[in-house]
C-alpha cells in the first residue's frame, strides 16, 4: 500500500487546485498504477480463450 503525503495548490477561493506529492511517492504510485494494469491485462487475457502453438513448435518462429 502506498502511503502519500499531499501537499494542495488552492486558489484565492480555497478551492484545491493541483496537488504536490514527493517524487518517491509518486514513484510508488505510478509502479502500483503499473502493476494494476498488468494484472487486469492478465486477467482479460485467461478469461478469452485462444489458440496457442507451443514453444516448441518451429512454426511458432515463422509468423
């Protein structure tokens, strides 16, 4: 779990605006964004079935 420490940017309205994290955190966060996506790609890719040559198989280098 990531753990932030947001500092905000607010207008003369006090309304907040942008946000500023530490590199490191931010770094964090966008490794955990990446492995998200990751595990959902994986996750679509078991549930779809397909055909699959095995690696073995010296047709699978011809493509």
């Amino acid at each position: 779990m990531v753990v932030a420490h947001p500092e905000f940017v607010i207008d003369e309205h006090q309304n907040r605006k942008a946000v500023l994290l530490p590199y490191e955190e931010w770094r964090n966060i966008v490794e955990e964004m990446e492995e998200l996506a990751d595990i959902k790609a994986y996750d679509e890719a078991k549930a779809s079935p397909s055909d699959f040559l095995p690696f073995e198989d010296e047709r699978s280098f011809c493509r």
